[in-house]
C-alpha cells in the first residue's frame, strides 16, 4: 500500500537560514505533489523514485539531484528503499550573484559518484554546524550551500550564457508575476513589450526554459492550490479566481499538472497530517 508522508511542506523556522533534512524513504513511500515557498535543492544518495516536476516525470537514482524554486510543484515516489538529502532556503540568504542564477530557472543533473560523495560531505557539515551552533556556524553553513549551488550551476553549461535575463523578458515575468490573475495573453504580453507575439514566445521559452503558457499557469495553479487547501470556495469560483475563463479548461489543466482532479486535491488535503 502507498504509504503517503505529506502534502504540503511547512514554512523554514525563522531562526534558520538553512535547513538540512536527511530522509530515509521506504519503498513505496509517496510525497504527494506538493510545492514550497521557498528553495529545496535534493540529491538522492541510494535508491531509485519517479520524480514529477511541473508535469514531466522522469526516473531519479543515485546521484541525481533537482534545484526546486519557487512556484515549482514536484511529487516523489519511491521505488525502492532510498536515502536523500534535501535541503530549504531562501534566494535573499545566499550571494545576489548566486542567487541571479536561481531566479527564473529550475533545474537537474547528475553527480558522478565521488561528486556526490563530495555534496554530501558538505550537506553533512552544515547540518553538525547548525546542530551546534559553534562561532560563525551562520557563515560556514552559507558558504557550503554556496559551494554546493556553484557544483551544481556549473553542470548547467546552457544556462551559464545567460548571466542575465534580457530586459523584455525580465518585464515579461514581472507583470505576470503580478497580474497572473488577469486575462494577461501572450499577445497583449508581447504589444506591451513591442515584440511580435511568435519572436516573444520564441524569446521567452530560450530564456526562462518553460513556454510562457507554462510559466503562466505554473502560478496560477499554484494559487488554486493554495485556496483548495484553506477555502471553502466551490472548484468553479477557485477557477475564476486563478485567472481562468472556463471551468473546463481549469480542470483539464489541473488535472494534466497535478495528475488529480481539484476535488481530489482537496481531499488530500483534508485527509492529510502534517
């Protein structure tokens, strides 16, 4: 039987910046989706899971690992008995140079067995140093997640040509950060910007790595998510209120998402213990 361990992540504790869990997960053992409001990057130590991120599912086993930011969903179920180490924090507490990077991209990799061996040397540090809070503990543990992220960056050959997003883009995702909830398309998007809709979507997808479509339900599912976990509002005005004109496009979404329909997401929910 499937044994479910959670559904939504709790907030970091206000007196850490970095928090460093080592999870021992059972065969079979299930994270439902999930998403956080924060960082998690993961790397998996022995053992095998089906990992879904925004959607896509894909195999993880020894070595992997996945930089998890903010409006990402993921879920994780284990195939086998499996050990991994995952660690929460905030973009604000590492340098800005670093924390660029990490802005509007999410990724994954693999680590060779020794640079794994390495990570986890560096993730073991930082949990003794917080445990014991020896003098300047705040700054070892920042510089060994920094050391951690930089390993990690540098398998993204592609990513490290674009050191900075171009202007339009940077634009683009701030106004639908803030207006996703509007009947914002990519047409309107791109007049705003003076681009040409296709040349805009071409740009967006190169850059960010998600179409803007994604990008764009990615945040408003996340808000439906939010209110089927601490509303009594029908399916029907969460839809509405997400940004979606139709409550058949809203459940088709959810469910090609979040492998669920928003009825089951609820009763997930309800059902679960955190």
């Amino acid at each position: 039987m499937t044994k479910h361990i959670l559904t939504r992540t709790a907030n970091i504790p206000e007196n850490r910046r970095f928090v460093v869990h080592k999870k021992e997960i059972p065969a079979g053992a299930t994270f439902p989706i999930h998403w956080h409001d924060y960082c998690e990057f993961e790397i998996v130590v022995s053992g095998k899971a089906q990992h879904i991120h925004n959607g896509v599912s894909s195999l993880i086993t020894t070595g992997c690992s996945h930089l998890m930011c903010y409006n990402d969903f993921h879920s994780l179920t284990a195939m086998t008995d499996m050990v991994l180490y995952s660690v929460y924090f905030r973009k604000e507490w590492i340098s800005p140079k670093l924390a660029e990077h990490l802005e509007f991209h999410t990724f994954n990799c693999s680590f060779t067995p020794s640079e794994t061996a390495e990570i986890v040397n560096l993730l073991s540090k930082m949990s003794d140093e917080t445990s014991c809070e020896l003098p300047f503990h705040d700054i070892t543990v920042q510089n060994c997640m920094e050391d951690i992220l930089i390993a990690f960056l540098r398998k993204q050959t592609a990513m490290l040509h674009h050191a900075t997003l171009p202007p339009p883009i940077q634009q683009a995702i701030i106004h639908t950060n803030e207006h996703y909830r509007d009947n914002i398309t990519l047409e309107e998007l791109a007049d705003k910007l003076s681009l040409s809709p296709n040349y805009f979507g071409q740009l967006f997808k190169a850059e960010v790595g998600t179409t803007f479509h994604k990008y764009l339900n990615t945040l408003r599912l996340k808000f439906a998510c939010n209110l089927l976990s601490s509303s009594t509002l029908t399916v029907k005005e969460i839809a509405f209120s997400s940004g979606y004109n139709s409550l058949e496009y809203f459940m088709y979404i959810f469910k090609k998402h979040l492998s669920m329909t928003p009825v089951q997401y609820r009763t997930a929910q309800k059902n679960s213990s955190y």
